[in-house]
C-alpha cells in the first residue's frame, strides 16, 4: 500500500469513527488529496454536527462527485436545515436516484409531503425505497388512503414496504386493515417476517383484542431468537402492550420482569394500564412508585385508576405531585370527582383549570353536562353551553349528543330545547352510517335499503385483486379500506392458525 492510499485509509477510518480532529490533522499533512478524501472529511464534519465546517470543505473542494454532493445534502437534512440542502440539491448538476431519494424523506421525515410528492412525481425512476418513503409518510401525517393508494400502484414490494403499509393502517387505528394486508402477504407472496412486521401486528393485536394471534407472535419471535436481535426494546415494548391491552397480565408481566432493566417509560405505562383494567391496582401502584421518570401518561393512568377504585384521596394526592399538568389530566380529575358523585368539587376544578389557563377539552364540557343533566341541573347547563359557545363558536357531534342529553333529563320543553339548541348554532344531525365505493359515497339512514348487496362489495374485492391492480382511478380507493374491513370478518379467524407458518 503507497502513501497516499495509506493515508486515505487513515483519513476515512478517522472521520468514520468520529474522530474528525484526528482526520484534519491526517488530511492536512497528506502529500495529494483527491475527491475520495475530500468527501471524506466532509461526511466526518456532518456526521459530527459540525456543520458549518462541512460547508466550508464543501465550498473550497476542488472538484465534486455525486457523492459529494449526495453526502452534502444528508449532512444539512441530519442537522436540520430543509431549506439549505434544497438549495445545494437545486444545484447539483446531475442527480442520482439517491440524490431524489435523499431529498424526498427528508421532506418525509418533517411531515412535509406535498414537497415530497412534487419531487416523487418528477423522478424519471422510482426504486422500492422512493415508493415506501412515500407510503411511509403519507400515513404518518394521517393521510392512510393516500399512503394506501400509492402502496397498491408500487411495481415491487418487499418486507419494508409490506411492513411499512402495515405499520401505517395500525398507528392509525386500522387495526383490521394491517390484519388483512398481513394476511395477503402471507398467503400470496414469499416474503419472510422482519422484526418491524411483528411490532406492527403487536399493536395491532391490542387494539382489536386478538390475543390469540398475538401468542402466536411472540412463539414466532421465541422459535427465531429475534429477541436477541431488539437492541432498542421496541419488540418486548409491543408484545407488553399486546399483553396488557388484552388483559393477559402474567405474561405481561414474565416478559416486564425478564426485561426490567432495559424496560422504557412506555412499557411502564402499559402494565400500570394493563393492572389498573385488570383490576390490580396495587400492583399498579407498585409499577408506578418503581419508574424512575414517570410522565404524564404515568400519573395521569394513576389518577384513573384510583377514581375507578373510589380511592378519591390518592387520586388527588397524585394529582397534586403531578409535575407537569396537561388539559387531559385536568379532565381525568373532573371525571373522577363527577364518577364519584363529588360534583361541586369537579366544578370547583373545572374553575381552577380555566383559572391556570388550560383549554378544556370537548371531553371536559361533555363530562359536566352529563353531571348537570344526572342532577337536573338546568341553569348550570345553560351556563355550560353558553361557555361552549363562546369558547369554541362551533359544536362537534360529542357536544351536540351531550348538550340535547342535558336538556332532556332536565326535562326542558321541547320547544324551548330546541330554540335554545338554534340560538347556540347547534343542529341536530341524524344517525346514519356511510361507506364509499368506486368514488360514490353511500349513505344509510334507519330503515334505508341499501342499494348495493354484500355480495357486490365481496366481488369488487375478489374482481380487482387488490394486492397487485392500480385502477386509473385513485377515487376508487376510496372505499377500499371499508371493503377490506368487511373481508377481514370473514377471513381473519380462519386463517390465525395458518398465518405465522413460515
């Protein structure tokens, strides 16, 4: 090995280890340098953070190849500055599928994606990861039809788009949906397991309450070893959940305790949930008294659980060495003293919560009208619904529930209900249930007769084979994910036992 090339080694092995000093130093005495050692030097100083050091090897290098200009634009995206690597990306004179790639889950990543679908639609060439970043960020901001929609256009998919879609529908409550995505990917694709699918179907086993796939989870990581493999925890961090969600507390607590050392805030937080369903609450209290930070979900679960057991005292007590209050707190002790019967007390808190500046919450005013309706308590409601009014100017349909509720049990006439119910600008909206499909929203009022009969919905699903078709029309998603939610009755308990066969 000549010199040179022996100081490059030396150069790159310094700046990957984070020895960026010890790479200037190399880098100042080498006798040539070339565009391989002054990218070198520049990852070392953005991976640092030093980023400004890494803009000024940028600007005097000699000459840039695309992976000097790539590097440069990870380098200012990892420290924060959008709009600088933006800038640089503008600038480059060829990009690259990483250079697109880069720049677009950089945008992804700060929830920005009406500037990372326009770079996505400019692309020549898209690869598996332009097409799962996409999908990924669509249903982190909540837009899981889109993300959905992109996901059945992709050419090709593997474990981490298939994960990433799964992912998507569970952390945003479409439990049955990652179910059914699970399920077609086992039965027509030969893609084995990650480590992320199985957190994905965790969750979503707790939040339908399907223990009896999520023991076969935890057999598949047992019979796998993936537990030698959860570095960061996240995959005991969901099977605890799983476990606790669905009321199955000795196995929550094996894996808590096996655990316990590496056990984060969140797994605490879940079996203090999981003991306090479970009608356990010393234990619960124990978990909570041994965490050593607790948060706001720690204490706020606590307060919960100590107004279900009629334990009012230690409730308040908790409340009151409570850190760091949040509007949801307030509301839990609002609750609790209205469960217990303590009605003056929650009012007397719902004026010392508006006092310390918290906006109550809808569940906040909902919580006092069904106390003043429970006491025919007419002009506290009244006051309730004119404080509604001018706090908020609009009525969700929780309120307005809450608000003809009151009015009825405090046996207000009809008629002055109702003026009363217009004054505010609240309408009465009447029960009804919508589905959307090939982009006709449906809508069924009691006693309608649908126009459309199971039977076409289950043959629209079988007909498009939903797994691999992009219909032209994206309109036609939209009532794809109603229809995989009526499939998934049907199929999901039959195929538990086959599922995880791999």
């Amino acid at each position: 090995m000549n010199a040179p090339t022996e100081g490059l080694v030396y150069v790159k092995g310094c700046a990957r280890c984070g020895m960026v000093d010890d790479a200037c130093r190399l880098f100042e005495e080498m006798p040539e340098r070339n565009v391989v050692s002054w990218t070198s030097m520049l990852c070392g100083f953005a991976n640092s953070g030093r980023i400004e050091e890494a803009l000024r090897v940028f600007d005097v290098m000699p000459e840039r190849n695309i992976v000097s200009w790539n590097s440069m634009v990870v380098g200012l995206i990892r420290n924060g500055d959008l709009q600088e690597a933006r800038g640089i990306f503008d600038l480059m004179p060829e990009r690259n599928v990483v250079s697109w790639n880069v720049m677009i889950q950089g945008y992804v990543e700060n929830g920005r994606m009406d500037e990372a679908r326009s770079l996505f639609d400019k692309m020549e060439e898209h690869n598996v990861l332009t097409w799962t970043s996409l999908v990924s960020g669509y249903c982190r901001v909540g837009n899981v039809e889109e993300g959905y929609y992109l996901f059945c256009r992709m050419p090709d998919r593997n474990i981490v788009s298939w994960t990433a879609m799964m992912g998507g529908f569970a952390w945003n409550g479409f439990y049955k949906e990652a179910f059914l995505l699970f399920l077609e990917m086992q039965k027509n694709h030969d893609i084995k397991l990650s480590i992320e699918t199985i957190i994905s179907l965790a969750y979503s086993c707790a939040g339908i309450g399907f223990p009896c796939l999520g023991k076969q989870l935890h057999a598949h990581v047992i019979v796998n070893s993936w537990a030698y493999d959860d570095y960061d925890g996240r995959l005991y961090e969901s099977l605890i959940h799983m476990y606790s969600t669905c009321g199955i507390m000795d196995f929550a607590s094996y894996l808590f305790l096996q655990n316990w050392k590496n056990c984060t805030t969140k797994c605490c937080n879940s079996m203090i949930s999981g003991y306090i369903l479970s009608g356990e609450l010393e234990k619960a209290r124990i978990v909570f008294e041994s965490m050593p930070c607790p948060d706001k979900i720690s204490y706020t679960a606590m307060i919960n659980g100590y107004f279900n057991f009629g334990q009012v005292a230690r409730a308040c007590q908790t409340f009151n060495d409570m850190p760091n209050r949040d509007p949801v707190a307030w509301t839990t002790m609002i609750s609790g003293h209205v469960q217990n019967e303590l009605l003056d007390e929650a009012m007397h808190l719902f004026e010392e919560m508006r006092l310390q500046g918290f906006q109550p919450m809808n569940s906040t005013y909902s919580t006092l009208l069904g106390a003043a309706g429970a006491m025919a308590n007419l002009d506290q409601g009244r006051q309730l619904h004119g404080l509604i009014s001018k706090a908020q100017g609009g009525f969700d349909l929780i309120l307005e529930n809450s608000l003809i509720s009151m009015y009825a049990k405090c046996q207000y006439h009809e008629e002055g209900m109702l003026r009363e119910m217009n004054l505010k600008r609240v309408r009465k909206v009447p029960g009804c249930s919508w589905i959307s499909l090939e982009g006709k929203v449906h809508q069924f009022f009691q006693g309608d007769r649908p126009e459309f009969s199971f039977n076409y919905v289950h043959g629209t699903y079988a007909d498009e084979g939903w797994s691999n078709a992009a219909p032209a029309d994206q309109d036609a998603y939209t009532g794809r994910i109603g229809i995989l939610s009526i499939k998934l009755e049907l199929d999901v308990t039959r195929a538990t036992d086959k599922a995880l066969v791999v």
